[in-house]
C-alpha cells in the first residue's frame, strides 16, 4: 500500500487510513523495547506549540537525516578539514619537581588554491606501534605531511619508500624526512615517453636482516628475531617482516598463518600452519637500529613508452660515525675499530666502567680469590657506597665460555654473579664484555635498458654495489666494490583461435638470460628467490669466486593460464661450484572435471669437495564433481645425495622425503565450507653410503566453515600430527604427538534475545622466562610507585607497587626477555553471551513484563600455558589456582552481571561476579596474582532531587611469589558503600560518599587486619557560560593490627596506600571552556596523615580544540 493512503503515529502506535477498506489489511512492525509516552526525566520543559507537537510526532523515530557542519578551516575557507587539539600543562607539588607536558595532534585533509593536503602531525614522543594480529596494520606512529597536485607528490614527515622493478636493487624501508614523486613528459625512441622521478632524502628508520628460523617439532612459537649484529633484544618496524615457509610467504593476522609481537620481537603461529622440525622458516624485517644515526638517500628515475624503458636508480644508506646513541665509543674503543679492518668478530672490548655510587644502579665492586693456587680478580654486586663504583655490561658467550651467569637478585635490574671455574675451564654464560658495532655504509647504483621490436624484447641491466662495513677504518677496502651485470633476450607470441566460435589465446614465451655477479657485489636485501641457495645446493651465499648464470627458459598459457613452463640454467662460480639445473611445470585438464598439475626438478652440481644429486618432483590431481564435492590426490618427493668426491660417501646434508596425501573437500555457495585432509611423510637419512628410514609423521586435518546472512558464524580447524622415530642412532628427536584446534562460533537466537560468541584454541608452543625492570619517568606520568618499605634507599623489585595517587606512579614496568624456554601446551578461551529478553518478549502479560527487566552480561577470557611434562592438554578454567606448579602462565578474567531495571529511571540492581587470575615465570621464579569479588550496587530515586546508591562487595584478593616469599598475602574484604547524592536542576549537584571495608590476612601467611572508614562530601557547580567547579573533602580512618605495623607491601595494599590512623585527602577543580574551542583546566589535590607532611599538587592545562 501507498504511504500517502495512511498516516502513522510513531509514538503512540496508531495507524490512520484515510479511506475504508473491505479487505483485511496485513501489517507488519518492529518495535522499541522503550515507551516513548511515558516520562523519563526529572525535569520540566515549556510545551511547545501545537505545530512543533505534531511535527514532532508524526517524525519517523527510525529514519535519520544528516545535517551537515560547515566549519572554516585554519586558512579561513571550509575545503580543508582538520580534526585534533593542542594542549600544553604544568605539574607541581611540594613532593616533586616541576613538570610540564605538551600534546599535540592534527589531521588534516582536503585542498586550499589547489593543492591536495594530507596531514598527521603529532609532538608525541613514545612510538606507539600496532599490534601485529591482524592482516592490516594502522600506522599510528605515522607523523607527516603531503602535497600533491598535477601528479606531483611531496612529503614532509614519515613515509614508506620500497624499489621491488628492479633486478638487483630491492628495498623496503621506513623513513622519516623529505619525498617526492612526480611525472614529466618526455621521448623515448623518437615517440612520446613518460618521465617519473622518486627521490628521498631521510633519516633510516630501521636496519634490514634476514634469518633463518629452524622448526621445532611441536611449537608453535614464540620464535625469537635477532638484529644483523645479532642484537638480542630489538623492536621490529611494524609491516615490515615478510615470512616464509618451505618457500611460500605468509598471511600475517589471528585468522592467516602467523602474529607477530612488534615490541619484543617474537612470531607466534596459528594453527593454519603446523611448526614441525621439517618447516623451513625464513624471517625477513626492519628493526630499530639505534646505535647511529642513519642517513638515506634514494633516486628512482625512469622513463617509458610503449617501445621500452630507460632507467636510473641510486641509493645511498650509511651510519653517521660521528652521531653515536646508545653506543658511546672511547678513544680506545675507536682506535680498536680502526685496527681490526673488516674483521669485526675482533671488535671486542670489556664494558667496566667507572661510576660514582648511585643507590637505584646495579654497580659492582672489585674483589679476587685464591682457587688451587691461582689469584682470580672478578666483580661482586654491592651497595657499599664507597666499593660499588663499577658499571657493567655483560653479554651472552655460550655456556660454558663466560664466568658469570644471572643471579637471582631481587635488585630493580639484571643482577650477575662470578661462578668458580672448574679444571680452569668457564663454568657460566656471561662475560662483562660487548661486541663493539661499527658504522656502515651500504650504496648502489643501477642503470638499464628495454627495446621492444614487434614480438622480442631485449633487456639490460647493470648494477654497481659499495659496502664499507667499518668506516672507522681504511683497511681491507679491497672488496668493498663490486658489479653486477643482467641481459634478457624475450620473444612472445600469441595465437588466437576464433573458429567455430571459440575464443582462445595461445601465448608462446621464449627467454635466453645471462647473468654475472662479480664476487664483491653485495644487495641491499634480497634480489634472488627465497630459497635460491636451497634450491642450487649452495652452502652459502657469500661469494668466492665471480658468478655466471646462463638461462633458457620456455612457457606456453592459454588466455592467462599457465598450462606448460620448462625452465633450464646453469651456473657457474669458477673453481668453487658448477651446477646444471632443469625444471619443469605442467598444469592440464583432464576431461571436464580434473585438473593436473606437477612441478618437477632436477639439479646436477659439483664443488671443491662435494657433488650432488638433487631430483624433487610433486604431482597433485583435482576432480571436481558438479554437487559441489572434489577430490585432491598429491604425491611429492626429494632426493638429495650429496657425495664426497674424495672419499666417495655420502655427506651428512643429504637426505630423502616421500609425502602421500589427499584431501576431500565439499563447498556450498558462500555459506558452508568443508574439507577432511590427511598425508603422510617419511625422511630418510643418510648412513653407511646409503640413505636410512628416520622418521614417519602422519597429519590428519578437518576445516569446516559456515556462515548465514542471520549473523551465524561458525569456524573449526583442527590439526593432529603423530611421528615416531624408526632409527634412533640418527636423529635425536623424540616420538611426539601433536594437536592443534581451533573453534569459533558466533549466532544470535529470537531476535537477538541470546547473542553469543565463543572461541576456543589448543596449540602447543613455549614460553619465554622473563625479568622485569622498573625504569624512572617523568613525574605522574607512570604506572607504578616506588615505596622504600626497609628504609635502605636502595630500589628492591619487590617495593614497587600500584599508588592510588597518581604523584607517586613515576616508574613504567619494562619486560627483559630471556634465552630459557619451557615447552608448554596453550589454551586459550573466549565466551561472551548477552541474555535479553526485551528483544523477543512482548510486554502483554504481567509476567512478561517482569521478565524484561531483566538481562545479563557474561564475559569470560581464558589464557593459560601449562607444563609439557604433565598429560593434560586442556586446562579447566579456574581449576586449580596460580599456586598449581604445572601452571607457567595464565592470563584469566571472568565477569557476570545480572541487571534489574537497568533503564529504569527510579530504580535498579545489579550482581555481579568476577575473578581475574595472572601468573608469571620470571628468571628468578613464578610471579602471581588473583583477585574474586561478588557485589550487589542498588539505585533508588527516592524523591525527583535525591538518589540512594549502595555497593555491598565481598572479595578475595592474592599475591603468590617465589622472589619474595614474605610478601605473599590472601586478604579477604567486606565493602560496604552507601551514597546519598542531591541534584537541583542541571547547576548544582552534590554527594555524601562514605565506606566502610574491613580486611584480614589468611591466618596461616601472618592474619593481619586492617579497618578502613571514609565519609565525605563532593558538590559540582555549574556556572552558565562561566564554566564548571568540583570541589571535594574526605576523611579516612584507618586501623591495623599485626606483625608487619611498620612500612611493608601488605601494610600498603591493605591501606590503600593511606597511613595508619587519621587521613584527608581534598581536591579543587575548575574547568571551562570557550566559544572558540579553548579549554583551561585546573586541578589541585592534597592529603595529610597523622605520621606525615602534607602532600599538594597541582596541575593546569589548556587545550585548542581544531
């Protein structure tokens, strides 16, 4: 029916229909679990007129009109928009020092006299970086500011500059300076040509490496990335890490193959992909290199028509020798640099320093010994302030080379202690020595060309490479330099066939390539394929000898398929290597529904001692049937033997592996997805001139999804793996199992009255032992306070705590990760549901009605890893505590609340349930807290001014330590917190707060109590155009009784960070805000106790909205 034919009001459901009808009339609405009608508001307003009534009635409450906001930007004209602030405050009080602080961000996008202006200008100092967990990544730490018009392009600020045409000259970098990109027109060839220049000129961001990452049969991570120099303990540059296996790069996110921990530079796997000892992983990431400035310069210059191309490529990239950061050099340090030439596996200096004493240091003191006659000098940590004057740095030597190794110190920092050597042979891991880190510089240049004449094109390219890694020093300069040189020869046909009404395209390509690498060309990163050394049977990539690769290389595509590719080469480095490697490729169909396809191999090299023999083949079939299921059959194989050609025997590189395996796969449309899979793979090693059965591994899999337009979604993906050991004597893995799951459903049920969402995963991996040390921040802008609970005036990790005033928090807490490992099983669980029967109930019956008051909130979060050593795979949520020792870490939360007239204007409740658990293990032991609480709050407006709420809780709260067994504590609480709060219009508000919470220590750990009473007053003062200003005055009273009544954790946790006795705490603020988007700020806060002075603060702030 015509919506001119009828008239609706909204508000009271009526339907008006303008003319009679004989026919029954079907209507079909949704509804609002709210009564429009009805007054929910305390406060009066003047009735309108009986033409904005109706006008207001008779307004569709579900449609919605945008209205939009013409506001000037900072040029006076409404093209460009901004969005942001500028703030600027100062911090002071009589127990600190003066602070100021400053923030500023901008955004800025649109045109002014027609230039496109893109901006994001921030004077934020931290980095903060994304989280590596999912496949797109926002780039907070992006700070810049764009031009463009005319298809030129200026940046000023951060930018990504990356040189993937090229053949030998690749990059990918982050950047902070100057870019610009634009196009100019040209000839080439005597016909009109595009000339395009990129050039930058910035400071590098970040250093390139590349490392190879061994599998580890049943862990899924995580695996720890190392700097070139191997540097241990990096931050990655976020979207810059490219990861492979067995040749295939990865898909980064929670739903792809891998996530990725920018900050501590670890990768932790899914189960899409099963980590085992055969998986070949390649890491390939910019990290933060902050030893010297680095400077960047790059120039991309090309010009192109449809005739060819001509182009001119430059980059320069080198440390700054003179701007040293966090590695300061001395005049020795220097002069050694300048020795040891390019042999910096010498550059090793010891890290003693002297200092002057400093309490919240780790120093040292000198001392010596006598062992089986002979005099031993080594560094002992002490708080002697007139022995502990030394500073120093220790490194990771191996075990067994060093003579110190960590201590179990509860010093806010790395601790190390001297072990005796036994037989003068190093008993520990660590030495008070560093590898000194040169200044480098890396350059190339490019030049090539392309001529195109009907169907051939003729390629070159030549490259020129310096790589000075000492610019310290002038020796071994010799190879710095060297050059590199590629020519392809293309010829391509096509044929087309359009008899009898076919439409197809024959694509014939021909390629004879020539390739010379001179022995000190070095790439900036990698220009070959990912596993080129592999693929060559190359022990290295370094070269020795000049290298010479002649290719010829054959294929054949209908329309844009590959259907045959044959790929022949052979390479040569001189006296070093010589190698002849074929390959073929085949992708056919086979009738109407089967698809063949094969990969095949086949290499024949020789070295100086070696010679192979490297046959790899893998041949898969596809048929698909029309009701959606197919079948996959796969076969795969390498044989590699490698002889030695002096002794005629196998070598120990060689080896052998057959996989058999099939999948089958059944697919509907987009809703429903699902596939059983299972394979089975033997190695083979080699042994008495032969190669001998190891291993058998046998993986079988099952994936199934589903999804509806209803909001259903359901996901599993499950992985098992068994592999048993056939020849002990050659490989010292041990026979494991492995199984990997993963469940995710999502569904909403009658109308949204049950929405759930769960999401469930089992995985085997390892967790990291760590430290943690607290590093000192501006004022206030911490997270922790130090309390020197002994009186000693040395920092003890144990005496750092959480304040509730936000003067004291002036430490952050730093993670130190380690070496040790432990294998553990992970859980991890996610349960939200949602009850609402408002969204489904209907309001006619009285029990009903009753029922849609109420609705609950259930939120759970499991993450645990447990001990390999145990059977149990799965872990209970909240079985057994922190305090169970197959528990390494866990990271729990749990949350119920039950609603009663949560809309209701004059009266609610809620309950509400919640439980937090975290563990975790420290180098020095297992740190953990838990905490449990059960509260009721009730809301009752009594009257239309006045509101009586109360908060009744119970709770438990621990602390579980092996550092600091005598800070361990179970407190239990009762809370009590009635409010009383008078509202008079919207100028003036105030409110009685009081609580009253009573404490005990569990009786077998010291039963303490402690009592804590507080009654106060809070008012808001709203003055029209003028602004707003809160005031507020509390008392607080605290008793204690117990063994620890002097300063201790416990005293703090269970006060609250108040003292023993009679406590104010008192706070002022004013606030307001201008017409034209300015905002000041004040705030000024005290408190004093019976036992110490009183503490003032205070704190202003402007703000400049855009």
């Amino acid at each position: 029916m015509d919506s001119s034919n009828y008239e609706i009001n909204y508000f009271k459901g009526l339907i008006l229909f303008k003319q009679k009808y004989k026919d029954s009339i079907s209507v079909q609405y949704r509804t609002y679990p709210l009564n429009f009608t009805s007054i929910i508001q305390k406060r009066y307003f003047e009735k309108s007129n009986q033409t904005n009534q109706k006008k207001m009635i008779s307004r569709n409450p579900y449609s919605y009109n945008q209205e939009t906001l013409n506001r000037e930007d900072l040029f006076g004209s409404t093209s460009l928009q901004k969005s942001g602030s500028i703030s600027r405050g100062i911090n002071i009080g009589n127990t600190k020092d003066l602070s100021v602080n400053s923030n500023m961000n901008l955004q800025l996008a649109g045109s002014f006299q027609g230039i496109e202006i893109l901006a994001s200008v921030t004077d934020n100092n931290i980095p903060i970086q994304p989280q590596g967990n999912t496949q797109t990544l926002q780039d907070f730490d992006k700070v810049f500011i764009q031009f463009s018009k005319d298809g030129h392009r200026l940046i000023a600020g951060d930018f990504q500059t990356q040189e993937s045409k090229d053949i030998f000259l690749k990059y990918n970098k982050k950047a902070q300076g100057l870019s610009y990109e634009g196009k100019y027109n040209s000839k080439l060839f005597k016909k009109a040509a595009t000339l395009t220049v990129k050039s930058n000129a910035a400071l590098s961001r970040g250093k390139f490496n590349r490392q190879n990452i061994i599998g580890v049969e049943g862990n899924q991570g995580p695996y720890q990335l190392f700097g070139a120099e191997n540097e241990r303990f990096i931050i990655i540059l976020s979207g810059t890490e490219r990861i492979y296996i067995d040749g295939k790069q990865l898909t980064r996110g929670m739903d792809g193959d891998y996530v990725i921990d920018y900050n501590s530079s670890e990768i932790t796997f899914t189960t899409n992909q099963l980590i085992t000892k055969d998986k070949r992983i390649i890491v390939e990431f910019q990290y933060s290199d902050q030893n010297y400035g680095r400077s960047l310069l790059t120039s991309s210059n090309e010009i192109s028509n449809s005739r060819g191309k001509m182009f001119f490529n430059f980059y320069t990239e080198q440390d700054m020798k003179f701007q040293q950061l966090n590695q300061s050099l001395s005049n020795e340090q220097l002069q050694l640099l300048s020795d040891v030439g390019d042999s910096l596996d010498l550059a090793i200096a010891p890290r003693i320093d002297t200092v002057i004493f400093n309490s919240n240091q780790v120093l040292y003191k000198e001392t010596d010994t006598i062992i089986d006659s002979k005099m031993y000098t080594f560094y002992e940590y002490s708080n002697n302030p007139d022995k502990a004057i030394y500073n120093l740095g220790f490194s990771n030597v191996g075990e067994g080379k060093g003579n110190y190794i960590l201590s179990t110190s509860n010093s806010n920092g790395r601790v190390f202690e001297w072990v005796p050597p036994f037989n003068n042979q190093p008993q520990g891991t660590y030495e008070p020595i560093s590898q000194l880190i040169s200044p480098k510089q890396q350059q190339m240049v490019t030049l090539g060309t392309s001529y195109k004449n009907k169907n051939t094109t003729l390629f070159f390219e030549s490259a020129f490479s310096n790589d000075n890694k000492n610019l310290f020093s002038k020796k071994d300069k010799n190879d710095d330099q060297g050059i590199a040189i590629k020519t392809v020869l293309k010829n391509e046909k096509t044929k087309k066939n359009t008899k009898e009404g076919h439409n197809t395209a024959k694509t014939f390509i021909t390629e004879l390539s020539y390739q010379l690498i001179n022995k000190n060309f070095k790439s900036i990163e990698r220009f070959r394929s990912v596993e080129f050394n592999r693929d060559y049977n190359l022990s290295s990539s370094k070269l020795e000898n000049n290298e010479q690769i002649v290719g010829l290389k054959w294929s054949k595509s209908n329309l844009d398929t590959k259907v045959a590719e044959i790929d022949i080469s052979y390479l040569n480095r001189q006296r070093e290597y010589f190698g002849f490697k074929s390959a073929l490729d085949v992708n056919s169909k086979v009738r109407k529904n089967g698809e063949l396809k094969g990969k095949a191999s086949y290499l024949q090299s020789e070295g100086t001692t070696q010679g192979s023999q490297f046959i790899r083949h893998l041949i898969s079939y596809i048929h698909t049937l029309d009701n959606g299921f197919s079948l996959k059959i796969w076969e795969e194989e390498e044989n590699n033997l490698v002889t030695n050609l002096n002794i005629d025997t196998l070598e120990s590189n060689s080896f052998r592996y057959t996989v058999y395996g099939s999948e089958l796969n059944f697919k509907k449309t987009n809703t429903t997805d699902i596939s059983f899979s299972g394979n089975q793979r033997i190695d083979y090693l080699p042994f008495n001139k032969k190669l001998n059965r190891i291993t058998k591994a046998n993986n079988a899999g099952i994936k199934f999804k589903f999804g509806n337009q209803k909001g259903t979604k359901f996901l599993w993906n499950s992985v098992f793996r068994e592999l048993t050991i056939d020849n002990p004597d050659l490989i010292t893995q041990e026979p494991e199992n492995t199984l990997l799951n993963r469940f995710d459903y999502k569904f909403k049920l009658l109308n949204g009255l049950v929405n759930s969402s769960s999401f469930f995963e089992i995985a085997a991996g390892s967790e990291l032992k760590r430290q943690y040390q607290f590093i000192e921040v501006n004022p206030g802008q911490g997270n922790f306070a130090w309390i020197d609970f002994d009186n000693d005036s040395i920092q003890d990790f144990t005496e750092f705590v959480v304040s509730e005033f936000q003067d004291q928090n002036n430490y952050i807490k730093v993670s130190l990760p380690s070496t040790e490992l432990i294998k553990t099983y992970n859980n991890e669980f996610n349960q939200s549901l949602t009850l609402n029967p408002a969204r489904h109930l209907k309001r006619d019956k009285k029990i009903n009605r009753f029922i849609t008051r109420f609705n609950n909130q259930f939120l759970m979060k499991l993450n645990t890893k447990i001990s390999k050593e145990q059977s149990q795979r799965i872990q209970l949520p909240f079985k057994n505590g922190i305090n169970d020792t197959n528990l390494i870490s866990a990271a729990s939360s749990l949350r119920n609340t039950i609603y009663f007239n949560r809309s209701n204007p004059v009266f609610g409740m809620n309950y509400s349930v919640k439980k937090n658990q975290n563990k975790n293990i420290l180098t020095s032991g297992f740190e953990g807290r838990s905490i449990s609480s059960s509260s009721i709050d009730v809301r009752w407006n009594i009257a239309k001014k006045i509101t009586v709420r109360n908060k009744s809780e119970i709770s438990s709260k621990s602390r579980l330590s092996e550092v600091s067994r005598d800070n361990n504590y179970e407190i239990k609480s009762f809370v009590f917190e009635p409010r009383i709060i008078f509202q008079k219009g919207s100028n003036f508000r105030t409110s009685i707060n009081s609580a009253f919470k009573n404490k005990m220590n569990l009786d077998s750990i010291g039963g303490e109590k402690a009592e804590f009473r507080k009654i106060g007053i809070e008012m808001t003062y709203n003055l029209i155009s003028k602004g707003r200003i809160t005031g507020g005055l509390d008392y607080i009273s605290t008793l204690f009784s117990g063994e620890q009544e002097n300063n201790s954790p416990l005293l703090f946790d269970m006060l609250e960070g108040f003292q023993i006795g009679t406590n104010y705490t008192w706070k002022i603020s004013y606030q307001r805000a201008f017409k034209n988007n300015f905002q000041i700020n004040f705030l000024y806060e005290g408190r004093d106790s019976e036992l110490s002075k009183i503490v003032h603060t205070g704190n202003m702030q402007v703000q400049l909205l855009f």
